[in-house]
C-alpha cells in the first residue's frame, strides 16, 4: 500500500508572534520600546549552566528575581562596554568548545 502524504498547503502558515500595535492610519508597527525577538538555542558546558543557576539564586537572594535571558543578556552588555584589548583578555581565558548538536546514542 502506497502511504498518504499530507498536505503541507493544508496547514495554514502561523502567524507571526512579533509585538505589534496599530498605526493611527491603520498600518502596524513595532510596540514601543519592543523589537522583534530572536529564539535561539545554544550548548553550554554544565559550569556554565551551573553558573548561570548561582548568579540566579544570588539575585533572588538580593530580592530580584531574574532569567536566564537576562543573565545572558546582561552578560553580553558587560562584555559590550569592556575595552576591545579586555574583550580579547576575556575570550583568551575562555574554554573552547564544541559546537553543534551532540551524537545520537542508540539504546
């Protein structure tokens, strides 16, 4: 028996989830203050991981409560306002890994 292909045009396409508002002449634009949001995915050794858990739990115990976004987000404008030869100190004294998705394992 011949298998049954479905149909990819009868899926309607999801609408976009960008944050918009309407215009006064009936156009969209971008909500203020607010652009379009990126979902990534990334690999990251377990100290990372482990440290980004840490640096959380020291905020919350400081009473403000943050996520990993914003750990993230925050560390990349630490990293942005560093002098380019600090920048480069930085990167020296991280650890390379590898990127990409890890092997399959068969059970």
């Amino acid at each position: 028996m011949a298998k049954k292909e479905k149909s990819v045009a009868a899926v309607p396409a999801p609408e976009s989830r960008r944050t918009v508002q309407p215009d006064r002449d009936g156009e969209r634009q971008d909500a203020p203050g607010k652009g379009s949001l990126i979902r990534d995915s990334f690999t990251f050794p377990a100290e990372d991981y482990a440290l980004i858990a840490q640096l959380r739990k020291r905020a919350l115990d400081g009473g403000r409560e943050v996520k990993k976004s914003e750990i993230l987000r925050l560390g990349l404008a630490v990293l942005a306002a560093l002098p380019l030869e600090d920048l480069w100190q930085a990167l020296d004294g991280m650890k390379r890994i590898k990127t990409g998705r890890p092997n399959k394992t068969k059970v």
